[in-house]
C-alpha cells in the first residue's frame, strides 16, 4: 500500500530564527498587525510504501530524522495524509 506522508522540519525553540524574524518585521508595513512568534521551516511531501499504517509512519520517521532534518537544531513532525493505492 502507498501512503502519502508529510514532514515538517523546525528549529527547535532555543535557536535563533533569522529568516522568522525577517518575516515577523515585515508583517506590520504589509498590513498585518498583531503576528508575532513567527517561525520558518520547511515541508517535504512523499509518498511511502509499506504494508500498513504503523509500518509507513516508522519507515517516514526515520527518513525524517536520518536525512530531512538536523536533530542538533532540528526538529521533525511526521503526519500521514492518508492511503493513497490500497492493493488490488
């Protein structure tokens, strides 16, 4: 079964956020006041095969923390969107 997965990667709290910082300054001269703790991550979307729910979120965690994110900064959360080619 194919399973669609999504990872989002984010600093962890206590490291600087530059570019979230940038965004945050720039909110207010665009017209949006009152957003604040803005961070930038990014989001890998794949598609994962494997015999069941359980196994495809195991096998789409680890290629979040071997190869997606940096665990020494980093931070990943693995979500499945769903089932995407049951077996026929």
């Amino acid at each position: 079964m194919k399973y669609e997965v999504l990872v989002e990667v984010r600093l962890h709290d206590d490291i600087a956020d530059p570019a979230g910082a940038t965004v945050e300054r720039a909110l207010p001269a665009l017209g949006f006041a009152g957003v604040e703790g803005v961070r930038v991550g990014k989001a890998v979307r794949f598609k994962v095969e494997a015999p069941g729910p359980e196994d495809a979120l195991l096998r789409a965690e680890e290629v979040a923390n071997r190869l997606l994110a940096n665990p020494v900064i980093e931070s990943a959360g693995v979500r499945l969107l769903g089932l995407l080619e049951a077996p026929s």
